[in-house]
C-alpha cells in the first residue's frame, strides 16, 4: 500500500512539473501573453488549409494555460465571422472541463501555483470569497462569475474544481454564462471588422454589446452574489 502510495505521489510530481515545463516552454517560446504577437502567431498561420482545427486546437490549450479567453473571441470573429463563436465556445469548454479536472485530481498542490498567478497584482475579489460562494450557491455562481467576469476564466475553473460542485452543474453553468457574452462579442466584432461595407450594421451589433453589458450591470446590481467588488 505504501508503495502504490509513493506512486501515485511521484506521478502527480510529474504531471504537475509537467504542466509547469509546458507553461515556462508556451511563454518563453511563444510569448503567450503579449496579445499583439499571439495575433500575428494566428495571423502567421491563417495560411494553413487546417486552420480552424489549428485555431480550436490552440485555443484550448491556452485557454488551460491561462491566456483570457476575450482575445479569442476577437480573433475568432477576424478569421472566422460568426463560426468564431462555436470555435471559441467549445474550446472554452473543453478547457473548461480539464482545467477543472486538474484541480480536482491535485486539488492545493495546484492552487498554490494558481494563487500566485492571481495575487501577482492587487485583488478585490478573494479566491477563498470565490470558492466559498460556489459550495454555497453552486450553479448559480458559477453562472454568474461566467456572467460577470470578475475573475479570470481561466482562474474560475481551477477554483471550482477543488470545490465540492458536481461537473454537471459546473458545466452547465459555465455555458449559460458564457455563450450569451461569447455571442454578443462575437456578432460585435465580426460587424466591426465589416464597418465600412455595413456601417448600420456596426451600429446595431455595438448597441446588441452595449445592451448586454448594462444588461449584466443591472444583474449585478441586483444579485444576492454581489462581491465585495
């Protein structure tokens, strides 16, 4: 018993050292933080006869790795038009789900490296407040922090894994916060990109975008799980 014990320890070192060389080699590599190089890294690649599974592909991984998914949602209108958002949603969700896989297998071993990501600047928002609000509301929160993006998404989904929220309901919670904002940016951008060949167009979608964020405001105003914030 000890021995599959000392296993298992090993292995989960491994994985974590793993994740972290992935992370250190995506960053000194690819310089996946600066917005304007991962652009030309899409735009680079735009080439490719593959190019959607590329985008999808990247997209999840980076999604995992920290990367905020609004970058996508404007690169995914600029190459794509509408299709960028199913692209985006279901990378989104995939790295999702392995993100929250990963904190649930690791569980603090892993949050301590998400808390010094989060702390690197000053927070209103507590991750302690955070995961103490999904045990108590459960699917609610998790639709509401999708809603209303306080946190990083990437950052959220570790969070709710070392939580006791049942996958289903993180899931789902997930996609009805997510998908409606994913839309209204989706429809902006690809109008926006178009302004000069359909400028009332670009009007309509900046006031469907506009209407959604006071939209989330008033629901933020009004809701039980208002933060500190």
């Amino acid at each position: 018993m000890k021995n599959v014990n000392n296993k298992k320890k090993v292995l989960k070192v491994a994985i974590m050292l793993t994740f972290i060389g992935v992370l250190l080699y995506l960053i000194f590599s690819f310089d996946i933080y600066n917005k304007e190089g991962l652009e030309n890294f899409f735009k680079t690649a735009g080439a490719n006869r593959n190019f959607s599974l590329f985008f999808f592909i990247i997209t999840t991984i980076l999604v995992i790795f920290f990367v905020p998914i609004s970058w996508f949602s404007a690169l995914g209108a600029f190459f794509f038009g509408m299709k960028g958002f199913i692209y985006v949603i279901a990378a989104g969700m995939i790295g999702a789900t392995v993100s929250f896989y990963i904190a649930r297998i690791f569980q603090y071993d892993v949050m301590k490296f998400v808390n010094r990501l989060y702390y690197r600047k000053k927070r209103k928002v507590s991750l302690e407040e955070v995961s103490a609000k999904i045990e108590q509301y459960g699917i609610g929160y998790v639709f509401f922090i999708r809603s209303m993006p306080f946190i990083p998404f990437s950052i959220a989904n570790f969070v709710s894994g070392v939580t006791t929220i049942n996958v289903k309901d993180y899931l789902l919670g997930t996609l009805m916060g997510l998908g409606p904002g994913q839309l209204a940016t989706t429809y902006f951008f690809t109008k926006a990109v178009n302004i000069k060949d359909d400028p009332l167009g670009a009007i309509i979608a900046a006031l469907i975008k506009g209407g959604y964020v006071v939209l989330v405001l008033l629901l933020y105003r009004k809701s039980k799980y208002k933060t500190k914030e």
